[in-house]
C-alpha cells in the first residue's frame, strides 16, 4: 500500500512537469523539485492515504485539458472523484480554462466533453457503495472542531514547513515591491494570462474553504500545492522565484515545530527552543525537519505500542482499554486482538459503559483519552471508576 502511494506520487510529480512543459514554464526542474519536497506531499508520499493519488489524477486531468483532449481529462478527473469524491471540485477551475470567445454553444460542447465523462465515471465507482449502503455512505466521522492554534497551524507550517511559510510570506511581500525589469525575467509567457491565474485562485480557494470547514488533517490542502507554486512562478521574476524554491524545498528538511509531552514525541536535536502554545508545549527545532520528524515520531509511537501490547500480559482481571487515537495502531501491531488479555475500545458509548461496568470490568483509559471520550462519546468515564492505564 504504501508502494502505491510512492508510485501515484511519482505520477502527480511526472504530470506537474508536463503541465509547465505545456505551459512553457522556464524553470521546470526547480518548480517540480519544490513540490515534490512540499512537506505535505513528501511526508504523504508514502503514506496508506489517498491524498497524493487523488492528486496525481487530478493533474493528469489539467494536463490532458491543455492538450485539448477533454475526454481523456474527463476521465481522469472521474478517477480523481472515485478516489476522493471532493476532487470533483476540479470541475470549477477545469472548466474555466475551458472558456472560449467562440459563443456559448461552443463552451458548451468542449464543457460537455469534460463533465460527462467525469461524472460518469466517478459515479460508476461510487455505485457499488451505494448498492450496500444507500446514501449512508456520504457520512464521515464527525470530530470536535479543533482549536484555532491548532487549525492555524496545519494551515501553514504543517503544509509547508517553517521554512517554507518564511519563504511564502517574503515572496508575498516581493510581489509588491518595485524592481528593474531589465534584470529580472518573468518565467511564464504572456498567453498565460488571467483565466489560467483564475482558474488557481479558484482551485486554492475551494480546498481552503473546504479545509476550513472541516480542518483536521493539513493533507486536505495537498491539492493546493501545485496551483500555488504556479502562482509563485506567474508573478515572481526569476531570480525571485528561485529564492521562493530554494525556501520551500529546505523546509522538508530542516525546521520543524511539534509537540513535546506525547508519547510519540519526536527525538530532539541539539537546536531545539521550547515554548507553550494554543495550550500544548511545542518545540521549534531548526536541524531536523518535518520528513524527519514525522519518521522519529512514527518509530517512538510504534516503540510505545509495543511497550503498551507487552504490558496488556500483567494484566490479571477482566479489563478494557480506552485507547482514543492509538486504537487503529494497537490493532495493527497486535495482529490479533483476540489474543489480548484485555480488550481494546478507541470510544464508548453509554452504553457500552454500562455494559462494561456491570459485567465487573476495570475500564482504563490512555493519556487524555477519558477527556476525548466525554467530547466524541458524551461519556464522563469517571462515573464508571475508570483509571489511567499509564501512570503520569
């Protein structure tokens, strides 16, 4: 699985680099570069997630759009539904680069060629769920609203690394500022003109919105990212979009800002500066960056799941574990649950708890997990004599 997301990712890369080939960017290499070191994309890379191959059709449906070959496009962007079905927002910015000053009919007809394909196939994919489950399978999980910090957080540094969101304000700031245009060069040509700047601002705009909505995982705006950097390179000149890459792709590997008092926390360098922020002690560290933090975290959190299953054998009466965020890798590494002397609940419901606790069991918790329990469950686990697992 993860071999497939490597694969896609390489895809979404590939097409990128024929969309500027098509759109005659200067500097290709360097732009594909940027986002293929983007630390959203790079760290989803390889990840059992669908972001990255969603995007890797959704691109190829850009690029077969600017090759006039719209059912291919359409097609490509059914896949990108099938993948994920808010792909189908594409739809507004492919269609605006479809825009013609050759009549209605004719926008019609080119539209037509895009969105019947697309449709046809996303909802083909769709139709076997909708078969076992009927309309039911358009419900998602419902989460609490995260806090502001939080949210301002994946919004930025969580996508584009501390490096990088310094790297996109300067830049910002150097769209504004005067330069002499004999020594600078703008990199795209001037038939890439507002329509295609349109259609970006209404692709970034759309996921934004939608993220923002419902913002719990920052790979939500990995779509974004392509259409941003061709932003960048639209208006940047050349030796200011340089500085703009060179920015973004250090941001993969040095600087980083993540939390410090978990269990998955990850191990420190020797540059390191803690501070306390939207209630939760963080640490900046300059050496390592995100690719890096996110591997020591995952290698600490399996080396704490291990510790945690191994502890479940001491374990001498009828109990069950709360386990809230570290229940699908408690699943994972143990294999077998059935094997486990306790047993393993990420939330519980009232009744449940009753159930639990009339049958005579002890019912632990994970760190902070009988406060996630209240706010995903509406149950106080304290009414049923519930203890910490772990002892802070």
């Amino acid at each position: 699985m993860n071999l497939i997301s490597v694969l896609f990712s390489t895809i979404a890369v590939f097409f990128f680099v024929m969309i500027l080939r098509t759109l005659r960017f200067k500097y290709i290499f360097l732009a594909a570069t940027t986002f293929a070191c983007i630390p959203v994309f790079f760290i989803h890379s390889t990840t059992t997630i669908d972001y990255n191959i969603a995007l890797a059709f959704i691109l190829a449906s850009f690029y077969f759009l600017h090759k006039d070959k719209l059912a291919l496009a359409g097609l490509a962007l059914g896949l990108a539904i099938g993948t994920r079905i808010t792909s189908g927002a594409m739809l507004i910015p492919l269609l605006i680069l479809l825009i013609r000053t050759d009549g209605l009919m004719n926008n019609v007809r080119r539209s037509l060629r895009l969105v019947i394909p697309a449709l046809a196939v996303g909802a083909a994919l769709y139709f076997p769920l909708y078969l076992k489950y009927g309309s039911n399978f358009f419900t998602y999980y419902e989460v609490p609203y995260p806090a502001i910090p939080k949210v301002l957080y994946k919004f930025s540094i969580e996508v584009w690394g501390v490096f990088g969101v310094l790297g996109i304000f300067i830049s910002t700031i150097l769209f504004f500022l005067p330069f002499d245009r004999t020594a600078g060069k703008f990199l795209f040509p001037r038939s890439i003109n507002e329509r295609h700047v349109i259609a970006w601002l209404v692709a970034i705009d759309i996921y934004i919105i939608a993220f923002l909505k419902l913002p719990m995982e920052a790979g939500y705006l990995i779509p974004i990212v392509p259409f941003v950097i061709m932003l960048f390179g639209k208006y940047l000149y050349n030796r200011a979009f340089v500085f703009f890459c060179l920015m973004l792709i250090g941001s993969a590997f040095f600087g980083t800002v993540s939390p410090v008092e978990r269990y998955d926390a990850a191990t420190p360098s020797k540059a390191v500066i803690n501070f306390n922020a939207g209630g939760e002690k963080l640490m900046l560290d300059f050496l390592h960056g995100p690719v890096y933090s996110y591997e020591s975290r995952r290698e600490n959190g399996i080396h704490f799941v291990e510790k945690l299953l191994k502890s479940t054998d001491t374990v001498t009466v009828k109990s069950v574990i709360i386990s809230g965020r570290w229940f699908n890798q408690m699943i994972v590494q143990s294999g077998d649950t059935s094997k486990l002397k306790v047993k393993i609940r990420d939330y519980i419901s009232e009744p449940e708890a009753l159930y639990f606790y009339a049958k005579g069991y002890v019912i632990y918790y994970l760190p902070k997990q009988e406060y996630y329990n209240k706010v995903m469950r509406n149950v106080d686990l304290d009414i049923y004599r519930a203890v910490p697992y772990i002892r802070e």
